[in-house]
C-alpha cells in the first residue's frame, strides 16, 4: 500500500486523483497527524509539496526520508519533499530570485526506472535543492534547475522539484514510479 503524506501543497488533489483514476491502493495522511509506527504498513511512500514551513512538518518528513533509507522503501518526494530529502541528508537549498511557476522542459541526464525522455513538467516554487549531498545523484535537469530529479544511490529512492502530478509526463512518471 502506498502512503501519501500530504504536506499542504495546492496540488495534492491532483495526485490523488490521479492514483485514484489508475486505481492504486494508497492512505493520505498530514505528517501532524499520522502515528510514525504505522510507517511500516506501507511499501511505498509519496511526500507531497508543502505551501507554509512548519519545524513539525519538517521532523516527520526527515523522519519518513530516514526509514525509506534504511529498509529500501520506494519514496518519492515531490518538491518540497525532495528539498527536505537534500537537506535530510546535509544538502542545502536556496531562495530562487524569483517565483519559478509555469511549464518546463525537464532533460534527463541519466538513465533511470522513472523518466527514460525529456519531460514536459509544471514547476511552482520559491526554493530548490543549491548543493546536493554526495548521497544523492541527479537524473534530470532543466535551464532553470540543476536538480530537477535526483535519486538517492541507485535505491528506489527519487525527488522532483517539479510537481509531477500536473501534467501528462509528470503522472507518467508517478505511474512508473507507483509500479516499481
């Protein structure tokens, strides 16, 4: 079963949506309210994007990023949820100069089980990923951001800045990812 652990992002209805009209088995929960032992009922895990910076939120996500590590759990972070994964493991992000929201061409750098062509991809953020822990590699890139996907070593562990759930590459992507 898969968890989507719903930070507050804009676009979580879409990705429920989405895993609802392909029919996969999935619990949402917010990270303020969701037990952590419940975490090994779940094989995969998505964090969604985020709209407001809570301490709480950021412990659990942190929390969640740290068991998929150790027992190989797929997790996928959208976002906010693959900044908190850099940062999780001794990356930094930064402020963007200016808001990044609309389409973006994602190209992909290195083969990979999620994205095999470049992507046609919706951004909408204030922060990204500035220095990425050796830990993690970058799968994709677009002219306006280095880490567009990154994965942790070569476990089923990824991060897009971009939010996938909205457009058809993206939920492409989610699918791939779902049916690992």
């Amino acid at each position: 079963m898969l968890l989507v652990l719903d930070n507050g992002s804009l676009y979580t209805k879409n990705l429920i949506l989405f895993l609802k009209e392909k029919n996969f088995k999935f619990e949402k929960h917010t990270p303020n309210l969701f037990d952590l032992t419940r975490i090994r009922n779940f094989n995969a895990i998505i964090l969604s994007g985020r709209r407001v910076n809570e301490k709480k939120t950021n412990e659990i996500n942190s929390k969640i990023i740290n068991y998929s590590m150790k027992n190989n759990t797929k997790l996928l972070g959208i976002c906010y949820g693959a900044e908190i994964m850099a940062l999780t493991l001794g990356g930094t992000i930064r402020k963007t100069p200016s808001l990044q929201k609309g389409n973006e061409i994602v190209k992909i750098i290195e083969e990979n089980q999620i994205s095999n062509n470049s992507l046609d991809v919706y951004e909408s953020h204030n922060f990204e990923i500035s220095t990425l822990p050796k830990e993690l590699k970058v799968l994709g890139s677009s002219e306006n951001c280095r880490y567009e996907i990154i994965q942790y070593q070569s476990k089923p562990i990824f991060g897009t800045q971009f939010h996938p759930e909205m457009t058809k590459d993206g939920c492409n992507l989610i699918e791939k990812f779902c049916l690992l």
